[in-house]
C-alpha cells in the first residue's frame, strides 16, 4: 500500500464521519478519478492477500482478516481462497490440477 495509506486513511476517516447521511456512492463521487482507481487496485490487492473492510478508528486504520478454522486442514490460506476469476484448476474431486495462474510468470 506505501505511499498511498496516508490517504486511505483521510478517505475512510472523513466517510466515516458523514456516512449517516452520505452513502459511499455519494461520497467516492467527491473523489478525484485517479484518487478512486489507485483506491480500487488496492483495495483489489489487498482482497486477493486476505485482507477486507478497511476502516478507520482514532485516526488509525485497521482491516479485517480473512482465514482458515483452526481445525481446517489447510494450513494457509493463498491467493486461491479469495480470487473471483473463474478456474478450472480442479478436477471434479476437488483435486487441484494445475499451477495457479497468480504463481505463472
């Protein structure tokens, strides 16, 4: 995220403050067009890592953190868990047949 979290933080933190009477739409709309693209590529990134719904509390930012139940099996989560695209890496048993398109130069 880098250079960009300063301003994550401003943007969250001011919708914060009028989202009882604005709704995201609304709101993003103030928004310069290059300010929402660089927001939605990291955003994008940080979704595909496991991490979701950033907000921001006394002028910090936290985020939510999506894994696996102890008890699952898999040890850890990858980029697979969370992808949109639709894949045919798996058979119809469920056995992953190829190498994930994330791990493919």
């Amino acid at each position: 995220m880098g250079d960009f979290h300063d301003e994550l933080v401003k943007i969250l933190g001011g919708y914060r403050k009028v989202r009882e009477s604005l709704g995201w739409d609304e709101y993003s709309k103030r928004l310069g067009m290059e300010t929402r693209d660089t927001m939605a590529d990291v955003l994008k990134e940080c979704r595909k890592n496991g991490y979701v719904n950033p907000h921001v509390y006394n002028g910090k930012l936290y985020w939510d953190f999506v894994a696996y139940h102890p008890d699952d099996k898999r040890k850890t989560q990858n980029q697979c868990c969370l992808c949109e695209l639709d894949c045919s890496r798996k058979d119809r048993k469920g056995v992953l047949i190829k190498e994930p398109c994330w791990r493919q130069p």
